[in-house]
C-alpha cells in the first residue's frame, strides 16, 4: 500500500486524543499507549489497499453483514479480533465511526488488563 492510501486513516487517527503513528510488522499503524488499533494490513492473505483495525467479534459478525464489499476477513485473520477494510470501498464518515471505535475498544482492553494485573 502507498503512504498516500493510509493518509485519509492518518488524519482521523491523528485527531483522536493521545494517538500515535507507528509502526506494525513494517507498516504503518496507529497505535494508543503502545497499543496498534489499526494498520496497514500486512498479511499476504489481506487484499492489496487493505486496513486491519481491532474490533471485538461480535462488532466484526455485524460489519461482516452490513457490507461485506467493504470489510472482510481472511483465515489468518479468523483468531484475532480485527476485521479488514477495503480503503478504496469505505466511507470517510464510516471511517472515522469504525476507527473511533476500534480505539474504544482496545481502550477497554487495556483496562481489562489493568485490573486483572491489580493486586485485590
């Protein structure tokens, strides 16, 4: 994928509070206190101009229904909480609603963690 594909998720990305640009297995993502919420999908699986971004399975059954011209998923991708995204096929508005999300979401699984790791 060209930088330029992954600019319109840059600039959403970006607009959200403590978001850093990064990388994820050599391409570019965006990531909250370390942890990657959306990237350039690197699998050889994932169609070329493809964003994987974290979503909890149940979001990814909906968006799989909604618009499977638009998301997708791969075997390889099947374990893991993510879906794909067709750049080329999504919605600016759409976008930034699923990538708002997949921030939530690894947000609260970072506090899932935390608590886990509190001493009671």
């Amino acid at each position: 994928m060209r930088a330029t594909d992954f600019e319109a998720v840059r600039k959403i990305g970006r607009a959200f509070p403590g978001v850093e640009e990064s990388t994820c297995y050599g391409e570019p993502a965006l990531k909250i206190r370390g942890k990657m919420f959306a990237c350039v999908a690197s699998h050889r699986s994932a169609e070329p101009g493809s964003l994987a971004v974290r979503v909890d399975l149940t979001r990814r059954a909906g968006l799989l229904a909604e618009a499977p011209d638009v998301y997708y998923v791969t075997d390889h991708y099947v374990g893991y909480p993510a879906v794909l995204v067709r750049l080329h096929k999504i919605k600016p508005d759409a976008l930034r609603d699923l990538l708002a999300g997949a921030l939530q979401f690894v947000q609260g699984e970072m506090r899932k963690q935390r608590a886990r790791k509190a001493p009671h």
